[in-house]
C-alpha cells in the first residue's frame, strides 16, 4: 500500500505491506461543499441575521489567527465585508479583529492570509488586545468566576460578526462559535482563569476537559457564559465551517451563534468522528500539511487526536512540518524541564495556570505513555530536545513496525476512538 502524508507544503511518502494496515481512518465518506455555494450561504445569512437597522450600525468582524488558516478566511471575509457593503453600510462602520487569545500579534503584512486582499484594502483590520490593557474593556464577572476583559473596539461595535471553523479541541470541546469571545478577543487575565478550569486541585488534568465533550466540561460552560455576557445587549451572528476528515470544507451556516455552533457539532461528530474496533500496535498520522502544521505547539491537537486508538507502549509516527517552529516557547521549555517529572509540572499549574504548560504537561503524558516520533522541519537535536524520537530514515523504521495499526492522513480533522472509548 502506497501512502502519502502531507508535510508542510509538501508530503512523506512510503509504501507499507497491506498485511500491516488495519484502517485508512478519513472519518465518513462526506463530500466536500463548493466554495460558490459558501459565497451564496454567507451572503444570504448575513442578511437574513442582521437587525433591520444594520446600516446605521457599527460591526465588528471577529475572525480565527493564523493557526486557522484551513478555515480559509481569505476566501470567506471579503464576501462577510461585500455583503454588509451591499446592505448599506460604509467600510468605516466596520471592523476586522482577529482573535489571538494569547497568541502573539499578526503583522499586517500578514493580514490577507486571513481576510483576503479586498479586506486589506478597504477595512481597518485590528489584533485582539490580550495584554493592551489600554484596549481592554471590564464587561463583568462569569459565574464561575472569570473576570471578563475584551477588546475594546468588539466592545464598542453594535453588532458581532464571529467567521470561524468548528473542530475537536482538546481543552473546550470543540473550538469555534463562543470561544472566539472567550478566549479569542478577551484579555490575557480572563483566559488564564478559564484555562485554569481544566486542572485539578491535585495537579491531575480535569477528567471532563476532552474532545467532543461540552456539557459538564467546565471550561467550555465558562465559555458559555462569557459569551452570553458579552453578547447580552448586541444582534450577532456566527458564519461556521468545518472540514472533513480529509480537511476540506463540507460545511458552511450562518445564524444565532450558539444555535449553530451546536449543529456544527453534531455535523463535525457526523462527519469527522471514528470508531475502530480495537486499538492498535502503532498509528501513523500527519497533522494535515500547512494550514494545520505551521508550528508544533498547534500541530499536537492531532497527536491528541489520534493517541486513544493506540496500545500503551505502542508507536506513533507523528508528521508535521512545524517551519515556523515550536510556536511558543514557554510549551517548549516546560517539554524540556518536565519530561522526567510530569507531576511537579502538574503542580506548579495548580498555583501559576498558564495554557502553553499544560498542553506539554498533556503532550509528556503521551510521550511517556507511548514511542512517539516526531518527522519535521526539526534536526535530530532539536526533535531530541523536545521529547521525541527522530527517524532518519522512513523506509527502515515503517519496516520494522510490529504488529498492526492505522494510518491517519489528517488527523487533526479526525476524533478517533475505539467503540465504547
């Protein structure tokens, strides 16, 4: 069986006897949308959600970082932007913000990768404040008590615009819809005590923050909450996508943000969740290419995707470009500090929560669990370095693969689980 994973721009590729292949996992066979019919959905929902007023309106835009770029915002915004245009109002009454949470600032060379060149040119285009606190507004406190700071000028705006894809996340569920309030245009303080949800008193992740699961999760009911505060006296809408399990868009709505954040769930478990019979002796996976393997702090949500159909010890050949490296470098640091020491990392995050460490406390509990290579734009030293295993040749190692396992050619797209699991 011939098998090709993408990387990067680019793609691995290798043979494997058929014998050793227990699945091809892709999720359902879904078919993707057309692009021309995402146009006609999002020019027709945005009108039909807007208040009958809009033009007298001020809209902000909010929209994913460039660790979203397969929701491919420079195709869909500039339609958002033409289509309030249409409706009467003028580019001054509208602005662009991109949800950072707390990653770091995208430069506007950048900009039309994630709104295309027509917003670029017409509209003001804005980062998330996170750690302005001169552009931070105090809305008031969630029930779980967050205290809620967001961008200022999304603030100000009478109408909300969320553009965004929905997908499995480790920590909230599914990413999408509220959390592009919470954490996406909110101060870096809010989304550190949400975050801090996700851990134990005793230093043991929360055993309801996973994937797919919403209610009882107690960081995506935070999520809820913030949103609605924010949302109370505004009209908003949700433009959703989502991709299937080959990371093409095959779903596309617009309405009432948490009624179609809920029916993208149920699409995207429709589509992108599978279910295997067994676990296996070992699962080769790529994180998607380019658009979903930029860096490895957020290429690891496909690792995590796909570990829970492997047997403890078992191999796991992870691929992803990472060009723009690790992407954060307090994840990278505590990979290094903690790997022989999990529990100490665990405990500091009881007292000083902060997201990059606790994705490496749960990355150190997969690579102490299981043989994890890592093949990307990293050396030997650097992937060393980091906790994994380097592979120098690709031939050799799928040689030497015992026993049976799957082949996962997108798996930050597929949520794979055994039955029951």
């Amino acid at each position: 069986m011939k098998i090709s994973l993408e990387q990067g721009r680019g793609s691995i590729n290798f043979s494997i006897p058929d014998e050793k292949v227990l699945e091809v996992i892709l999720g359902k066979n879904t078919p993707p949308i057309a692009h021309d019919k995402l146009f006609q959905i999002i020019d027709q929902g945005i009108q039909t959600s807007a208040p009958k007023d809009i033009r007298n309106k001020s809209c902000a835009v909010i929209i994913p970082d460039d660790t979203r770029l397969w929701a491919r915002g420079d195709l869909f915004v500039p339609q958002i932007i033409k289509t309030l245009s249409k409706m009467g109002l003028a580019f001054g009454q509208i602005k662009i913000i991109i949800a950072l949470g707390t990653h770091e600032d995208i430069s506007p060379d950048q900009f039309a990768a994630l709104a295309g060149a027509y917003c670029t040119e017409h509209v003001k285009i804005l980062n998330s404040a996170s750690l302005d606190k001169d552009r931070l507004v105090n809305i008031g406190t969630t029930y779980k008590g967050t205290p809620l700071f967001v961008t200022k000028e999304a603030w100000e705006a009478d109408h909300i615009i969320i553009f965004g894809g929905i997908l499995h996340h480790m920590l909230a569920g599914f990413g999408g819809g509220r959390k592009y309030i919470l954490p996406g245009i909110a101060g870096e303080v809010s989304i550190r005590h949400n975050h801090r949800l996700a851990i134990g008193e005793d230093g043991h992740p929360h055993p309801l923050v996973r994937q797919a699961k919403l209610w009882g999760n107690p960081v995506n009911e935070d999520l809820m909450d913030g949103a609605n505060i924010f949302l109370k006296d505004k009209t908003a809408c949700y433009v959703a996508v989502a991709a299937n399990g080959k990371g093409e868009l095959f779903y596309g709505a617009v309405g009432d943000i948490h009624d179609t954040f809920m029916e993208g769930c149920r699409q995207l478990n429709q589509a992108c969740c599978a279910q295997v019979a067994e676990k296996a002796d070992f699962v080769l996976l790529s994180a998607g290419g380019h658009r979903s393997d930029g860096q490895l702090y957020q290429a690891t949500k496909a690792l995590f995707n796909a570990v829970n159909v492997v047997k403890e010890g078992g191999q796991i050949l992870f691929t992803a470009g990472c060009e723009q490296g690790v992407g954060n470098l307090v994840f990278a640091r505590m990979l290094k500090e903690f790997r022989k020491n999990p529990a100490k990392l665990g405990q500091h995050l009881v007292s000083n929560f902060d997201m990059p460490s606790y994705v490496a406390l749960r990355v150190i509990d997969i690579l102490n669990r299981f043989r994890v290579a890592l093949v990307s734009d990293f050396d030997e030293q650097q992937t060393n370095n980091l906790g994994f295993e380097y592979v120098d040749n690709l031939d050799l190692y799928i040689k030497n693969l015992a026993g049976k396992g799957y082949i996962i050619p997108f798996a930050e797209n597929i949520l794979a689980r055994t039955k029951g699991g």
